[in-house]
C-alpha cells in the first residue's frame, strides 16, 4: 500500500507542527535554558521576555501548520493561527504589565489590540455563513 502525497504531505506538516509548538514551548517555559543550548549565551531581563513572545509566535505556527480536514471557519489554518496567536500574547502581555514593573508605555495598547483582534476573529468566524 503506498501513501498518497497528500498523506505523506499532513505527516511532514504534523511533524513539524509538533516540533515548532514543543521548541515555542520551550521558550515560553525556560528561555534561557533554550537560549543557552541554542546560542550558547546567557540572557536576563528583556530577553527573556522577548524570547516567550517568540515561543508564543512559534507555538501558533504550529497551530496554524496542523493539518485540518474540517471545513468550517473557525478551523482554517489563518482563522485558527491569528486567533490563537493574539490571544495567546494578549495573555502573556498581559501578563507581563501585571507581574512585572516597569512597562513601555505601548504594552497596555498592545494587550488591547491583541485581545481585539482575537474577539473580533471569533465573531467574524462564528458569524459567517
């Protein structure tokens, strides 16, 4: 029995989703371990904080990159990744105004915008023919 491209196709794409969500994740939970092992460098501060916007941003392209067989809205590839991607750094953003002193004076417009457009692309889904 030989696999049919398309079979072949959503395994590369399954495989590497993984591979992308598991490395985001990574860096989302210990960035400098992940940084050092990466690039041989110690981060703090900024870094660390960049390097989980980064692995938030990883994560949703493996979201994005998981083969879907469902036809509806809200499961298509872009739908699903730019949803789960703003929510996802309107979370951490969020996050970050709370938990830690002192912000940019854009992270607060930055955690509303992201949020918007998450609410806005659950809506347009839903409410779409």
């Amino acid at each position: 029995m030989t696999e049919s491209p398309r079979t072949r196709l959503d395994m590369i794409l399954a495989i590497a989703s993984i591979v992308e969500f598991a490395t985001g994740l990574a860096l989302l939970l210990i960035p400098a371990i992940v940084i050092r092992l990466l690039l041989g460098a110690e981060s703090e501060g900024v870094a660390l904080a960049i390097a989980r916007l980064c692995g938030i941003a990883l994560m949703m392209l493996g979201c994005a990159c998981w083969p879907s067989r469902r036809a509806s809205r809200i499961a298509s590839t872009p739908t699903r990744a730019m949803l789960a991607y703003n929510a996802a750094a309107a979370v951490y953003l969020a996050w970050l105004g709370i938990a830690h002193a002192p912000v940019g004076w854009l992270l607060w417009p930055a955690v509303v915008l992201h949020a918007a457009f998450a609410a806005l692309l659950v809506h347009a889904a839903r409410h779409e023919p």
